[in-house]
C-alpha cells in the first residue's frame, strides 16, 4: 500500500492514503473516550474505542478500552483563527492560546519532553472538514485551529458546552492528524482578564483544558485537574496528574522522526475517525453523532 511522506514542520508522519475517514463527535460528560495509565492516576488517555453513554470517570475511573491516542514527529503547529471574536481581540486570543500551551510545553517530565505545540501564525481561511476525507489530505497546518464561534454554536447537544476540541486521527495506530478547538462564544460571554468579572468565563482556563485535548489527553477522575470536565475559574496551573498525564504520552526522547508512518493492517483497509471533547459549563448526557 502507498504511503504519503510527511511534509509538514510537525514532522506528522501519514498513514496510507486512499482510507475512508470516519468522524464520530461526542458531547457531554466524559465526552471522549479514556485509558488509565496506572493505578492511582487521575489522568485519563484518550483511546479509539468510545466510551459508553453516560459514563462518568470521577465514579467509575478511566475507560480501559482502546488504543490510546498520540500526535508522533515531536511537535504539532496551532493557531487563532484570524477574525478573533468580538468578545475577544485577536492579539489577545494568540496570546492566551500560547500561555494555554506553554503550561503544557513547559512540563518537565523529568527531561525534554518528546512533543511540544508551537504556534504557527493566525490562520485565514478556515478548514472543511469535508476536505479531510483520507490521511494525504489532513494537514495540520491549516486545520489546528483555535475557532470563536460568535454566530452560533453549531452542535446539537444540551451540554452548556464552553468549548469543544475535534482530534482526527488514525483508528489503526491512534496517531494523532489534526486537532480542531470552537470556543462558545455564542452561547457564553468569555473574558480575557484574570481573574475574570463576575458572570464572564475564563479564555485562558478554558483554552488550558482544551490544549489537554490538542495532546490526546481526556477528562480526568480528579475534580482539581486542569482536564475535570467541568469548568473552573482560573484553573490554569496543571496538577501534578496532569503533567504526568503528559508525561505519559510524551515521555523524554519519544519523538519520531519524520517519514512514512504506514504499516500493513490486517482485517480490512485502514481509515481515520474524530472525537470530540470539550469543557462543560453544567451536567450534561453523553450524544453522539456521525458525520
């Protein structure tokens, strides 16, 4: 089977080409689905496999189930979608996004970390997802963005979600391709300040939970953690479960190289799929939605 070389600066090495693309969103609690890495963690991975309806991980723990989720090539780009949002300046929203990940590029695992995000510039045009419709054609250059969706929040689901965070990635190895942020603000007033004015949310918590997600982390079965499902004020500072959640996935000297990350399957062709998870501002149920 042919492959794709990598050609983007994250160094994100595509599968094959020719896959079909699944893309699943979830919304609500739990959101995404979760692999423990230890006993004793409040960390929770990101897997393949979804998590039943209504599966809450502060009670019952992290979802065992799948093959946890990971970007490869030692960094992935990001950037603010141009036109900010009216709530918002676009110098303002780059430079919370940065501090939103600069607390998980600065976690020392002990040692360099294998992968770090770095901001790639506002981007312009914003992504279809109908253009992602086989490995070749995801390029995370273009479609790692941080979207304010002023206008309306297009996702039907009653969670009183702040945010959501779409991860495309590759359902045979669980390789991260393309991680998608919306920010609520149609539905939801959100400050730059800190602390924020009273009735207003958080940008910088927000984007901090959301970045968790960019990394293929889930929500976490601590309430304190940065990636608890529900939103805190001014939670921006990452636990010690959240930096060894990180850890976990990116421990020191894990970074692949560049290249042709194909490999033969077995079973039937290869493809990609999404997951959706996000920052709920009160309880919500689990929904799912093919798209």
């Amino acid at each position: 089977m042919p492959c794709v070389e990598a050609g983007t600066p994250a160094g994100i090495g595509y599968p094959c080409d020719q896959e079909m693309l699944r893309r699943l969103v979830f919304a609500g609690v739990g959101l995404a689905v979760m692999l423990a890495a230890s006993r004793g963690s409040a960390f929770c991975r990101t897997t393949t496999s979804q998590v039943p309806a209504g599966y809450d991980p502060t009670v019952h723990g992290c979802w065992p189930q799948g093959t946890p989720l990971a970007w490869h090539g030692g960094s992935a780009p990001y950037g603010v979608a141009s036109a900010a949002s009216k709530q918002v300046a676009l110098a303002d929203a780059v430079r919370i996004s940065d501090l939103a990940f600069s607390a998980w590029n600065d976690v020392g695992c002990p040692g360099t970390p294998g992968m770090r995000a770095y901001d790639d510039g506002p981007i312009q045009m914003l992504p279809d997802g109908s253009d992602c419709m086989s490995s070749n054609t995801c390029d995370a250059r273009t479609h790692d963005v941080v979207v304010f969706d002023d206008t309306t929040w297009p996702h039907d689901d009653p969670a009183n979600t702040l945010a959501l965070t779409t991860v495309t990635y590759g359902v045979d190895d669980g390789t991260i391709f393309e991680a998608y942020t919306e920010v609520n603000t149609a539905q939801h007033a959100v400050t730059a300040q800190e602390p924020p004015p009273a009735n207003e949310y958080d940008l910088q918590a927000i984007l901090t939970h959301e970045a968790g997600h960019f990394f293929g982390l889930a929500h976490a079965t601590d309430t304190k953690s940065i990636m608890y499902a529900f939103y805190r004020a001014g939670a921006t500072k990452l636990t010690s479960d959240d930096e060894a959640g990180f850890c976990a996935i990116y421990p020191p000297g894990s970074a692949q190289p560049k290249g042709c990350a194909c490999g033969a399957t077995t079973g039937g062709p290869g493809g990609l799929a999404a997951l959706a998870a996000g920052l709920l501002a009160a309880i919500a149920a689990l929904r799912r939605r093919v798209r």
